[in-house]
C-alpha cells in the first residue's frame, strides 16, 4: 500500500482498498472524488488527468490517484521496467492487471508546506507525456505533412490562377509559398527522424512485450 505522508487522505481507505484486494483484484486505486484545495490547482490538476487519460493513458481515472494497493504480481512487473524518468502511477495502470476503485475526499492540509513546487508538477507532467504517448512526435508529423502539401496545393492554384485564369500574383506570395515550403519539409523531416527515435527508445526502455498475468497447465505436466 503507498500512502501520501501529508494526512490529507484517510487512513480508513487501507481497510476498504484490503477488502478489494481480496476480492480478487490485483490493483486497487484510492480516487479522489473531491479535494478541499484551492480552485485553481483543482482545475489544473483535473486539466493534466484529462490530457493524460485523452494522449497517453486511457484508463487514467478522473481526478487521479496518489495512494494504491498492488499485490506481488504486480511488483514483480514494475521491478522489470527499471525506467528513468518515467512515473510509478503510469506504470501501473500500463501494465494491466484486474483493477478496482474506492473513492474518498482529499482533505486540506493542516500542518507544514507541500514541497511539490510548480516545477515538479512540470517535470511530471512532461515525463508523463514522453514516457506514455508518441502524441507530440505524431502532432509534429502530422503539422509537417498539412503544411507541406497544403502548400503544394497552394502553389498549384496560383500557377492556375496565373496562366489560366491572368491573375498578377504579388511577390509577396512567391516568398510565402516558399516559406511555407521549407517550413513544412522542415517539420516533416523533424516527424520522421522523431518516429524512428522513439522507436529506438521504445526498444531502449526494455518494457515487456507481454505480461503474464497466470500460467495454467495441465495436471501432470512437466518442466524441462
């Protein structure tokens, strides 16, 4: 069981997270349905879970979670994503054991100053990102490929409108287009030396291919 030190969440929560366990469930998450926190960091905080359930991980639970329970099954697979700058709470929901949910109301915090500084929210948020989702790499292709042949298209009708139609094409769109060019093969070729990149850090990273959540076998049967 991992449990925020601050006392902002109940410890009542253990015993009703236990008694999901022994349902059967090999992970059981504490979500926070409402915390006593100041507007503005409750917007925030529920604007990061919202991109990360919408880019990165789709079972990211609305509002989050800081406190789990994780059997040894699941151990076992977080010992062998020996990871850096990666999270412990994407991790576990990537893996994707049986998991279950209780709810609880985050309190606000009496005693002593947070030291989750803005920056580490930031640094979270990022390593999050990268560490889960190919979206930025996969936004920057797609921006390269809109701009490149929409440009293309651009440059063809000019060309109709100039020698079919007898439109005068200023200079300025001469310069535009070609701008527009080189910006768009630029953040092609960006797109796809970043494709094979974070391939070759997905590979780097080492992640199982496969979890085996239980090995059945016949009765009888023997290893070699």
């Amino acid at each position: 069981v991992m449990k925020a030190a601050d006392l902002q969440e109940p410890s009542s929560m253990i015993l009703e997270m236990y008694e999901k366990w022994l349902a059967g469930n090999n992970v059981v998450l504490a979500i926070r349905k409402d915390r006593q926190e100041p507007w503005v960091q409750k917007t925030i905080s529920n604007l990061y879970y919202k991109v990360m359930r919408r880019i990165a991980l789709k079972t990211m639970p609305d509002g989050g979670f800081d406190c789990f329970l994780i059997d040894r099954k699941v151990i076992k697979v977080l010992e062998l994503m020996d990871e850096k700058n990666s999270t412990l709470m994407g991790q576990i929901l990537w893996a994707g054991f049986k998991t279950d949910m209780i709810y609880y109301t985050r309190l606000q915090r009496e005693k002593g100053k947070s030291r989750w500084t803005l920056y580490k929210k930031i640094k979270l948020f990022v390593d999050s990102i990268l560490a889960f989702s190919y979206f930025p790499i996969r936004f920057i292709s797609t921006m390269g490929i809109l701009t490149f042949f929409g440009t293309i298209i651009w440059l063809l009708y000019i060309l109709y409108a100039k020698f079919f139609i007898g439109i005068e094409v200023e200079g300025w769109t001469t310069l535009m287009i070609t701008s527009l060019f080189f910006y768009g093969l630029i953040l092609l070729t960006l797109g796809i030396i970043g494709e094979y990149l974070w391939r070759a850090f997905d590979a780097a990273r080492q992640r199982p291919s496969y979890i085996v959540e239980e090995l059945i076998e016949p009765k009888g049967a023997k290893h070699e």
